[in-house]
C-alpha cells in the first residue's frame, strides 16, 4: 500500500468516525453546576404502633416516619440537598394491622405543601385524596385524615411515573415503523439515557424537531402532555404522514433517571438542577444529551427548528425566547403557532413568558446552538388530564400544519 493511499484511509476513517460535539456557551447569568452532594433516603419499612410506612419502590419519597400521639403520624420529607427550588416530592405506602383512623402530617421541613395528595389501592389505579380529608397546617405543612387497614394505600404527590413506566411507553412507541428507540448513554448512577427517532425514510438533511422531558423529577403533568403531543406526530393521518416524510424528531424522553427513581425533588445524582447546565455540561446526563443532538443533527446535514421541553409548574404557561438571535427564516413562526393554539381552545387558559438569555436553560440552549425556537412547555401541577391531552394534540397538529407550509 502507498503512503497517499495510506493517508486517504486514515482521512476517510477519521472523517466517517467524527461526531461533533455542543459548543460551550457563555449565558449572562452563569450558574455553577460542578457536583455537590446529595442525601439518599434510607430504603425501609417503618412500623409503629402498628402502623407500617414504606419507601422501597421507584420514584418513593419518604424521610422519616413518627408518631406523635394515639391518633397523630408525622412523614418527614425532606430533599436532596439545599438549596433546591420547593417542591416537595412524596411516595409512599401505608397499611396498618387492624383499621384504623389516622391524621397523617406531610412535614417538608423548609418547604410548602405543592402536590395534592393522590391515593391508590393497587399502585396503578389513583385519584385525588377527597379535599374534605385535607387542610394545610402553619401555612406549610399538610394534614390528611386516613382510613388505614391490611390492604396497602399508596399516597403521593402526583401520579408516580418511573424510568420502567418511560421504558414501557418507549417499547409500545417502537413498534411504529417509524421509530428507532436507541439508548445514547448513561447517567451518573448508570441508568440508561433513551433517544426515540421519529420519522419516515431517510433523516438526510431533514429540518428537525427536538422534544425533551423529564428533567425535573416530580413534574409529571409536563410527561402527561408529551405524551399525547408524541402520539399526534405518530398517528395514521395524513398531516402526520407527510408530517414525518419532512421533518425528523428526536424525543428524549427521561434526561433524569436517577432524579426520577430515586423520588428526588429537583435535582440529578449530583446534586443539580439539569436544567442550569447547558452552557458547560459538567452534568453527564447533558453533557451526553446535547452531544447527541449536535452530532445527530450534523452528521445528518440537518438542522434545528425548534427545541420543546415538557415541564410543570404551578400555571400552564409557555416560556419562550425574545426573537433577536433566531434564525431569519423562523421567525414569526413561534407566534403564529401559539396563536393558533389559543385561537383552537378559547376556553383554556392561555400564557406565553417571553424573556431574553439568562441562565444555561435549554430553551436558551437551542436558541444559541442553532438559532432554533427553543419553549419551556409547562403545564400546571393540577391541570385536568383531559385539558392535558386535548392540548397536546392541538399543540402538535397546528406544529405540524404550520410547518408543513413554512418556507
Ligand atoms: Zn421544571
């Protein structure tokens, strides 16, 4: 073999194996996201006078478990460290050996009652606790009142969604033709990292749609809307078909595992918030998270349109970019689909946010990495499922139609 030759291979080799990586972005408002530590909950079954408290499950939160007097029980529930944005996530189940009439008081140490109680008998089945059995004490913590007997009652703050429930999703989603559901890496405890790739033939140098979730452990009302969102892109319409034949999308549906199984408040494994990590990455699950995105968009010659991450708050409300950095060619498209949106449900209740850069969010992220639209889509900790669902399914039908005719 000649040396020339020799030096095209390598060439060849080096540029058929290169993958790009997400350029370091500098954001006005800094946030340091090196590791710092975090509490783990004991895993174990208290039982007192009777009474059994238990956390062993994914997603359960339960610190401690007391009791005050005869009729009185107190859950601890405290986060993963501080400080931390409040919102207080409770797991976990309750029987006691004979039936017994308890007061329960949810005890969040510096923070305020967030979650409504939801209770299940069987773990999959759950309703709202009935608001005549609850009531806020010292403005702060929450009181319930309890029917315990041997049958188990699950409580928690919100309808409990674990890395094995996203796994479930995933495997029914990979069944469309049109799916390739992948595992891209792994978080800081070792769970995997999923990326699901959306779209009819070939993703070369196809416009792309990226949708996010899950960063924040508790915020499962942002899951429950992207998930109809997902299943109006994949549906047998004809907007859809046509819709996947353009435009790829890549779903990245649980970007913190370990935060989610581990029943964590805010933060990941260490100790952060992911979303004030994307300008350094120095949090492996974004770190590999925007790695993948810049790699798969350009070793396809795609581009970003548009970056969508599903969380809750306390309102629905759409958080968004001021338009100056945005590519030329996107611009307006942002405000006519949320036109579009609000103008097909007059009767929801309707917020848009729009903020310059501040702090490393990912909406900021698509926005300077690409020059896309990049939207915080929060949905409300109590917003009725079905208001959920109906707006997922506008949400991604009037993208589609928008999309299909921009230019
Ligand atoms: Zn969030």
């Amino acid at each position: 073999m000649n040396k020339i030759y020799l030096l095209f291979v390598v060439i060849f080799l080096s540029v058929g194996c290169k993958s790009w990586q997400a350029t370091t972005l500098k954001f006005p408002d800094p946030v340091d996201t090196v590791d710092v530590p975090v509490q783990m909950q004991e895993r174990k079954t208290w039982i007192i006078d009777g009474v059994s408290a238990d956390n062993r499950f994914l997603t359960a939160h339960l610190n401690d478990f007391q009791q005050e007097n005869d009729s009185t029980f107190r859950a601890i529930i405290s986060p993963e460290n501080e400080p931390i944005n409040p919102s207080p996530w409770y797991a976990f189940k309750l029987w006691s050996t004979e039936e017994r009439k308890i007061d329960l008081v949810l005890d969040y140490e510096n923070a305020k009652q967030r979650y409504f109680p939801k209770i299940s008998y069987n773990g999959r089945d759950w309703q709202p606790l009935d608001s005549s059995l609850f009531s806020i004490e010292d403005k702060k913590n929450a009181r319930l009142k309890l029917a315990l007997s041997s049958d188990t009652l699950w409580l928690a703050g919100q309808v409990p969604v674990s890395s094995q429930d996203v796994a479930d999703w995933c495997r029914k989603l990979d069944q469309h033709p049109e799916v390739q559901w992948s595992t891209y890496g792994k978080s800081k405890l070792n769970r995997d990292l999923w990326m699901l790739n959306l779209g009819a033939g070939s993703d070369k140098g196809k416009p792309t749609i990226v949708l996010l979730c899950r960063q924040h452990p508790p915020e499962v009302t942002g899951w429950e809307a992207l998930k109809p969102f997902v299943e109006t892109i994949l549906a047998d319409t004809e907007i859809a078909r046509r819709f996947r034949a353009q435009y790829r999308v890549l779903l990245f549906p649980l970007l913190n595992p370990d935060g989610v199984d581990l029943g964590f408040w805010r933060h990941n494994a260490g100790g952060i918030d992911l979303n004030r990590d994307w300008a350094y990455y120095r949090q492996p699950e974004i770190r590999q998270t925007a790695d993948c995105i810049v790699n798969e968009v350009k070793k396809n010659r795609g581009t970003v349109v548009m970056g969508l991450d599903f969380h809750s708050t306390y309102k629905d409300v759409y958080y968004t970019n001021e338009e100056d950095l945005l590519r030329p060619a996107l611009k307006g498209f942002k405000d006519k689909w949320l036109g579009e949106i609000k103008a097909t449900l007059p009767d929801f209740s309707f917020r848009e946010s729009s903020s310059n850069l501040g702090k490393p969010v990912s909406k900021s992220w698509f926005l300077t990495q690409f020059g896309a639209i990049g939207i915080t889509y929060e949905i409300g900790d109590d917003t009725p499922q079905e208001v959920i669902r109906q707006k997922g399914r506008v949400s991604a039908e009037k993208m589609m139609g928008l999309l299909l005719g921009w230019d």
